[in-house]
C-alpha cells in the first residue's frame, strides 16, 4: 500500500512534502537543541557534531546509491524503446513483402500499433486509459500474428513469411520487455529508508543548531533545498509515465513519421 501510493502520486508533490517534513524534522531537532544547550557540556557538543557528520556521510551514501538506482533503470528503458522502433520498423518493412491482401492488412496494423505505443506512453496516471490502451496492443498482437499463421501455412517455406514472422515475434518480446522495464523501479523500501535518513539527519543537524548561540537559517535551508532537489529527481527518474523527467520517445516518433508518409 505504501509503495503504491509513493509511485502513484506525482513527484513534485513528494518534493514538497518531503520538503515540509525536513523542516518540521529540523525545527524539532533545534527544539530539543535548545532545552539542552545549558546542561550540555562541550564534550557531549562535540559527539553530537561527530554523529551529526556520520548521518549525513550516510545519507549521502545512500543518496548515491538510490540515484544510481534510478539512472540505470531509466538508460534501460531508453534502450528498449529504441530496440522496440527499430523491431517494429523492420517488421513494418518486411509486412511488405508478405503476398497481398496479407501486407496491405499488416501494414495498416502496425501504423495502428505504433500510435497505441505512443499512447501507451501517454497514458499518464489515467488508470482507465493504462488498461484500454493495454488491451489494443494484445489485441493488435493477436491480429498481426494470426496473420503471419495464415501466410505461414500457405506456403510455410516462403522467405519473406518467415522473415516476417521472426520479427514480428521480436516485436511481441520487445512490448514485454519495455513493459517490465517501466514497472522496474527503486524498490520502495530504499526510497522509504531514504526518507527517514533524510528526516533523522535534519533532526540531528537541527538539534545541534540549537546547542550553538546563533541559527544558521540559510545554510541550513540550502541544504534542505539540494537535499530535496536530489531526491525528487531521484524519484522522478523512477516514474517514467508519470514524472516531468521522461522517457525520450524520439525514436517511435521518427518510426511513426516514416510509417505514416510511407503511404502506397
């Protein structure tokens, strides 16, 4: 339910709540700070200076290892849709040598095809949208591939059929594997584990604030904003749908373009 509601929900709404939640973290920090700044002596000052530097050498530890994370899984899915463009548009070239009616239909499916992968893509948080989308690309699938049975069993030693019928196959696996790279995301326990380093290191930075004589407002409101800023692009690689950081589609637009100037 947690993980579901974190990768449902837009990340810039997670960037201010995160926001939110490190301030309150370092004013209550700052709170307890300055209850224990006349009983604390320079001894206990200096251990809390020393965790508050292992915390955050943590955080940042982690920050890096989550952004590295969130890097190569969007590099993946740029790969695979550009792995996908290219099965679909060399399937698309060999549809046209399939004899006729059979190219003229394949033809029409995959330029229909294409549109419904940029679709797919578009779909955003529309649930709805996700699913009607899905189930025209199965559909499409179904139909393209009863059409690579039928010239298959006309002539199952035709070149071109079975030219045809292997890429049309790499097509099918490709949709499979862009849609299990899409939903492969920073487990939600790093980002949650994230969250709370981040809030304990706030708490541990505003407690020792308040040991000292003056606040250091800026510096510290700077370091929640970078903070912030690192882990809402974090987030956002990861939400490859749904983030203001997508996927480049470039190369099923070009495939697109081609297929639909490409006209008999």
């Amino acid at each position: 339910m947690a993980d579901e509601i974190l990768f449902n929900t837009a990340s810039w709404i997670i960037g201010i709540g995160l926001f939110v939640i490190l301030i309150g973290a370092l004013e209550i920090g700052r709170r307890l700070g300055r209850r224990a700044r006349a009983t604390i002596d320079e001894t206990a000052k200096s251990q809390a200076s020393s965790l508050q530097g292992a915390i955050i050498g943590m955080l940042a530890l982690l920050l890096a290892f989550t952004l590295s994370m969130a890097i190569s899984r969007y590099e993946a899915r740029k790969q695979v849709i550009l792995d996908e463009a290219n099965a679909i548009g060399t399937t698309y070239l060999r549809a046209k040598l399939l004899p006729a009616p059979y190219a003229t239909d394949a033809v029409n499916l995959l330029r229909q095809y294409v549109a419904v992968q940029l679709d797919l893509y578009n779909a955003g948080y529309n649930q709805e949208r996700l699913q009607a989308v899905s189930q025209q690309t199965v559909q499409l699938q179904q139909q393209l591939w009863s059409i690579a049975q039928t010239v298959s069993a006309q002539d199952n030693r035709s070149i071109p059929s079975g030219l045809f019928i292997e890429t049309l196959n790499d097509t099918i696996d490709l949709d499979a594997k862009r849609t299990a790279a899409f939903q492969n995301r920073v487990p939600g326990v790093v980002l949650w584990l994230l969250f709370g380093v981040a809030a304990a290191a706030m708490g541990v930075v505003g407690y020792n604030d308040g040991l000292g004589n003056r606040r250091h407002i800026f510096g510290v409101v700077i370091l929640i904003g970078l903070l912030v800023g690192i882990i809402w692009v974090t987030i956002d690689l990861d939400l490859p749908q749904y983030g203001l950081i997508r996927v480049n589609q470039q190369s099923m637009l070009d495939l697109q373009d081609f297929i639909n100037s490409d006209l008999p």
